[in-house]
C-alpha cells in the first residue's frame, strides 16, 4: 500500500516513521508514505484566504491542492478528507481501505478548506467524532493507524487484528481483562478467572460484556 498525505505540518509526520509497526512494514516494503507539503503548491504567497460572504476564520484555497494532486499524477483509489460533519468512520471502512493500493490524505486546517475540493476532488469524507480538533492531521493519523495494522504482514500476528472487538463491525464490548500479579495493592484479579471453570469463566464474561455495555449506552 501507498499512503500520500498532503499537508501543511510534514514535521507532524516524522515520528510517524519510527513507529515500530510502521517501521516493520516500510522495511519489508508492505508500506510506503509520502507526505507532500501543501506550501510547496501555492501559487503567489496565499494558501488561505477570507470566505466570501463573510464570516470569522481562514479557508484553504483550491489551487494548491489541486495544483498537487495535478503534479502527483497518481490514479488514488481514494482521495479523502476528515472532518466532524460527514460519515462516521468504523472498522467496516478500515478494513475496505485496508485492501486498497494507494490512498490519498488532505489534511484541513484553519476554519476549513473551500467546498469546491469537497465536491470534485475529494471521493470520500469521514468523521472521527463530533468534535473538533486543531488539524487535520490529528484525524488523520487516527484512521490511518487503523488501516495500516489491517494490513496483511504488518503485525508479528494477523489474529491480533481480527480478533479486536470491533473487527467484524459487530461494536462488541470487550470483557474486562487482567493479568498478573494477582494482587497489587489489595486490587484482586477476580478468583472466577483462577478457577480452572471455564464454563463458568464464559458465563462471567458474557455478563460483565453486557453490563460494561450498558454503562455505556
């Protein structure tokens, strides 16, 4: 897979790089990341300008994304753009962007960027949550880390991924879970899970599941 980013911060993206997972798999040539910095692509001085009819805030303009998808010269699979007030984004679009080739990212910023690169540059929008953060690039990395881990070769154990809670969609709550020591400052492991029972201990976590998800609804 091939991960293009366009953004305003590439320092923002360094570290990324050294993250142990993402590491291993730009290593075995699994994974490749290109960040593209937006200011490179601006033509005159401005990548942001006041909106027109007015209002508080600065909009992105058009030309420098477009000018940099126009330079790239790539037929993505997808181009996509985070933000709070489109579809929210779940396993199920993780692991259908997992088995893509090559992906594009357009990171926001300031108030916004102009709804022309919404509407005939970008081919999918995703929300991480109804709220907002200080960039693009916080959502991003966020749905990125999700994809990248789906990917065949990338984790030690590809049943570490398919076995997460959320893995089929299914929104399944995890039972709570321990290991050792079996005490640590009067905190104890409950006995039910040191009883060998295992029906017992199948029964206790299917309630506890249950009841954790209540607490949350």
């Amino acid at each position: 897979m091939i991960i293009n980013i366009i953004t305003l911060f590439p320092n923002f993206w360094k570290n990324l790089l050294y993250y142990p997972i993402i590491k291993k798999a730009i290593k075995k040539k699994i994974l490749k990341i290109k960040i593209h910095y937006l200011r490179n692509y601006v033509i005159g001085n401005k990548i942001d300008d006041y909106p027109y009819g007015g209002g508080h805030g600065m909009i992105i303009k058009i030309e420098p994304i477009y000018n940099c998808i126009k330079k790239l010269n790539i037929n993505f699979n997808e181009i996509i753009f985070l933000t709070p007030d489109a579809k929210l984004f779940n396993q199920k679009i993780a692991i259908k962007l997992s088995k893509l080739k090559n992906i594009l990212f357009i990171c926001g910023h300031y108030k916004g960027i102009d709804q022309r690169i919404r509407d005939f540059i970008i081919t999918k929008e995703y929300s991480i949550g109804n709220y907002v953060l200080s960039n693009g690039e916080i959502s991003t990395l966020v749905v990125i880390d999700s994809i990248i881990r789906l990917i065949p070769g990338v984790l030690g154990n590809i049943n570490s991924a398919f076995t997460d809670s959320f893995y089929n969609n299914n929104y399944d709550y995890e039972y709570p879970l321990y290991t050792r020591p079996y005490k640590f400052k009067n905190m104890k492991v409950p006995n039910i899970l040191l009883s060998g029972n295992h029906k017992q201990i199948i029964k206790w976590r299917k309630l506890n599941k249950f009841i954790k998800k209540i607490k949350f609804l």
